[in-house]
C-alpha cells in the first residue's frame, strides 16, 4: 500500500478555490478535508501551491509506431508528465496508420510497458475500412478519428458514401480534423505557381484558409446533426469557425463539441516572421482577431476542450522549404504553463482553465473516474508552484525531437509535482520512473 498525505494545499477543482489536505491510498484519491491526520502516510507539505486535476490532452501525436526518429511514446509521455498532463489521447496517423483493430491493439501494448503517463488511442477511419472501424469498443477506446484533411498516407476520409456510412453508424465519439482538402490544394497550387516550392511561410493561414476550414467544419456538423452522430471537432482555428458551435447545452447533453489548442492561443500570424516553420502547423496559426474569437468562444462554453496537438519533427526536417517542412510541433511539456501564463494575463480565470484542460474533456469523453479532484477517484493530480518561474531552454526540453516553440519563454509559474494514478511520476524538475500509467476506460 502507498499513502501520500498533502497538506495546506490551495486546491483548484469545479469552479472553486479552497484550502484542504488531500490523503491519496494506492491509486485514488481516500479523502478531501481541512485537515487530515494519517501517520502511516507520507505528509508532502504543499502550502503556497495549488493542487489542480492533471490536464487531460484529447489530442497528441507520440510518432510511434514508424516515426520514432522524431518521438515516442516513453519519451513523449515523460515530456508530458513534466508539463502536468496526466492522461494523453493519441492519433492514429503513425506508421502504419491505426486502422486495423490489430494495429489498434499494438500500440496499447507498447504503452502498457512504456507510458508513464495514462493512454488511449483513436481507431483510424479511411475510406475503406468501416467494418473494422465498427468493430472499437467503447469501453477502452477513446473514439474514432477522421481526416476531412489532409494526413500521411491513406487517411484522407473524403469519399461521400464512406462519410455517411461513419456518421450514420458509428456510436462512438467521432474526432474530425477539418480542411477542405479541395480548397488546400487550390490555394497551394496558386503560391507554387508564384513562388515554386520555397513559398514564404507566411502564406501558410491563406493556404490553409479560413473557408477551408469553415467548408469542413459546417459539413461534419452538417452529417453529425443528421444522423445524431457524437461529433468532437479538433483544432479550431478561426473566429468564423465559432459560431457554428452552441453554448446553449450543459457539456454533458452535447451532441456536437469543440476543442481549441494551445498555439492558437499563443501564437498568431505576426510570429511566422521569426518563429518560420516551427509554428507551421495544419490548421494554420491565422490572425490576432481569430484568436481574440477563439478566447471569447472558450469563455463562454461554445468551445469545450484546451488541448495540444503535439506533434513533434526534427529541427532538420522543420528546415525545410515551405512545400517539404511538415506541421505540427512539441507542446506538451508547456501548454500547462501555457495556458497558466493566460490565466495570469487576464484571458481565462483559472477555475475555467481547469475546466477546460481536465474536467471538460472527462465529461466529453466519458472518461471513468478522472479529471476532478474527487474522494474515490484516481489521484491524477499536479502541484504548481505559483511563484517559482520557469524557463524554457533546449536542456530542459523533454521531447525527443529537442526543440520547442516556446524556447526562450520564462513563465510565471512551474510544475512542482504530479501525480499520475496515485505514484509521483515527476518532482523537483525530474522523471521519477518505475511506474507505469493505466490504460483510460470509458462509460
């Protein structure tokens, strides 16, 4: 048996701020009171920190199996820890694709050796594989992903009567990129035409266009209101996009949900100037005024969920032309601090920060007792230090690729410790291995 007593912690949890000892036994959370006694525990003195539940990130890309020269999930889920991410939802786009319910499994079984943190994957959807698809159970899969944009080999999902048969009979939560592939690819043809395949990164968000993204974003809604499909939209990223989604509807009843990721919060169009590809990601970082929208529709509910889409490549392949250097970037190691920076600068209170990083995505999921700070439930949970800064630099970075966006940012507050299923997994600025984390289930 492990017993962890935390005392004079602030604790962040459900719209409220207070001051209580938190008693964890084995892997979930015994007891919340003002004061706790145990002598069989070990006491962790917390007092000028906050306790929050560990951030719940619906959407990352760990590169493995097929690309690990950029990332894996040992590495990766230790990066995430660090950051205060406690539970992490994967891709299926790796190599091969997650299509099969045998590849499907394949990856459970390396994270059941190899992740620190807790896992589930998305089963992936092409326009052949229905009946597969069809075959994910509920229970222990977190959804199904559907490109209705470009991705790495045969995951385009653009065919008509395959779209319909997902949304019309899968009962699972649906996961949809959306771009308009046919609008990408005319947009792009126009700057080749102009510049060849060194197209200045700035006209990556015009490539990648606002009525791209609208065009896919209005059809999934379109097909998901028709057949009464559970639709999650991943990765809004433009103003327009927001008035699409309802704030009318408790989170619990919704039928049609939406998330909003850290680099379109942080980054706008003014910073392909200096940042250049490393802040090149599908869909594009686009202009101040549709992050201002993004912020307004995560602080009245239209927008549900704050997640990463971490998606790391070498700094060699980021240097690239335009045309050759993939998207995507490193985030989970900062979008806590992230977010938490935000929280400081007056864009989000933090109870609704906490909300949207891990009490929202366990609701939207169904997710089995996780991502509140409640007695019976697993003690997922992150101590922040509100006073100690942190500065990001290349020999603290985690990822395997090396790198981050966020190189040369100093934050205002720091991860302190987390705990994932009751076992410290990270503490005064290292990984403490020997503990594995659990596989996510569902109701």
């Amino acid at each position: 048996m492990s017993k962890y007593l935390l005392k004079n912690g602030k604790i962040i949890n459900e719209g409220k701020i207070f001051d209580a000892d938190i008693l964890i036994v084995n892997d979930r959370i015994e007891k919340i009171a003002s004061s706790i006694s145990d002598s069989s525990a070990e006491i962790i003195d917390v007092a000028g920190k906050w306790i929050l539940p560990g951030m719940i990130d619906d959407q990352v890309h760990f590169r493995e199996p097929g690309l690990t020269h950029k990332a894996d999930i040992y590495t990766e889920s230790r990066a995430a820890v660090a950051g205060g991410i406690t539970s992490f939802m994967e891709m299926p786009n790796t190599k091969p694709p997650t299509t099969t319910q045998v590849l499907l499994q394949d990856k459970y079984d390396i994270a059941s050796k190899n992740s620190i943190a807790n896992y589930s994957f998305f089963m992936g959807a092409t326009n052949d594989n229905l009946e597969d698809v069809l075959r994910t159970n509920p229970k222990n899969v977190c959804g199904i992903k559907v490109f209705m944009g470009s991705s790495t080999g045969n995951m385009l999902v653009d065919n008509e009567k395959t779209l319909t048969g997902i949304f019309s009979e899968c009962d699972m939560l649906i996961a949809t990129h959306c771009e308009d592939e046919a609008t990408v690819r005319k947009n792009l043809d126009i700057y080749r035409q102009k510049f060849g395949d060194d197209i200045p990164i700035e006209n990556h968000p015009l490539i990648r266009s606002e009525e791209a993204c609208y065009l896919s974003s209005s059809m999934a809604i379109e097909l998901a209101k028709k057949y009464n499909t559970r639709l999650h939209i991943l990765h809004i990223s433009t103003g327009k996009e927001t008035h699409l989604f309802d704030n009318k509807i408790s989170l619990d009843k919704k039928r049609i949900t939406a998330e909003a990721c850290v680099h379109h919060l942080w980054f706008s169009d003014a910073d392909y100037k200096t940042k250049g590809n490393f802040i090149k990601w599908n869909p594009a970082v686009k202009t101040q005024t549709d992050q201002d929208e993004i912020w307004k529709a995560i602080n009245d509910n239209r927008i549900d969920i704050l997640a990463t889409d971490h998606a790391p490549h070498t700094k060699e392949e980021k240097k690239q032309n335009y045309v050759n250097a993939p998207s995507g970037g490193p985030l989970v190691q900062h979008a806590v601090l992230a977010i938490l920076e935000k929280v400081k600068q007056g864009k989000i209170s933090l109870e609704r920060a906490v909300e949207k990083m891990s009490h929202a995505p366990a609701i939207c999921f169904k997710i089995v007792d996780r991502g509140f700070i409640r007695e019976g439930y697993f003690a997922d949970l992150i101590i922040v230090d509100p006073t100690a800064k942190y500065e990001v630099t290349e020999s603290s970075i985690l990822s395997k690729c090396g790198w981050s966006p966020f190189e040369g940012i100093t934050f205002n507050h720091s991860i302190n410790t987390t705990f994932v299923s009751g076992k410290i997994v990270y503490t005064n600025n290292k990984i403490v291995e020997g503990n594995i984390g659990q596989r996510l289930s569902f109701y």
